[in-house]
C-alpha cells in the first residue's frame, strides 16, 4: 500500500512539474526507475542484507531532502495570489447551494 501511495504521488509531481512535457518526464522516470532496479539486483548477490538496508536508507534520506528542495523551489516560483476581491468575484464562476 505504501509503494502505491508513493507511486501516485511520484507521478503526480512529475505532472504538475512538467507541465508542458509530460511524455519526456514520465518516460525518463520509467527510465531511471528502471535502472535502479538493474542496479540493486546487480549488487544482490553480492553485499549482505545489512549493507543493503543502508544503501535503500541512505537512498531514501537523499530522495526526502532532493523533494523538500524540489517543493520549496516549485513553491517560491508559484505567482502571487491576487487579494483584489472584485476581480476575483468576476472571474469564479457562479455556483449555487441547493438544498435537500
């Protein structure tokens, strides 16, 4: 469940990041995912299971820091958000509450 909650978010950040490219992005994260996996059962037969764990951990610490890094930097390139209220009610669309 885990792997599937981090896959959908991997590929949702490549969406939203990649706006424009999503074909190239997608395939080049096929592709080094791909070689991950090439990499690790490489080396399966040959290190023991507690250097493997530190090679998966080390790996994740890396990937957690390169993602804050990624969100800060998507966060201070988002525009500002416009407070003018009157051009914000115009360009809303309207919707209406209904009741039941």
């Amino acid at each position: 469940m885990a792997d599937a909650i981090l896959q959908t978010q991997t590929n949702a950040l490549y969406g939203v990041l990649f706006d424009e490219h999503k074909e190239a992005a997608f395939a080049n994260y096929r592709l080094w995912e791909s070689m991950g996996f090439v990499i690790a059962y490489a080396y399966s037969t040959y290190l023991c299971v507690y250097v493997k764990l530190y090679i998966v951990l080390s790996v994740l610490i890396v990937s957690m820091v390169l993602y804050g890094l990624v969100e800060y930097h998507t966060y201070k390139k988002k525009p500002p958000i416009c407070c003018d209220t009157e051009n914000k009610r115009e360009s809303l669309p309207r919707v209406e509450q209904t009741y039941m």
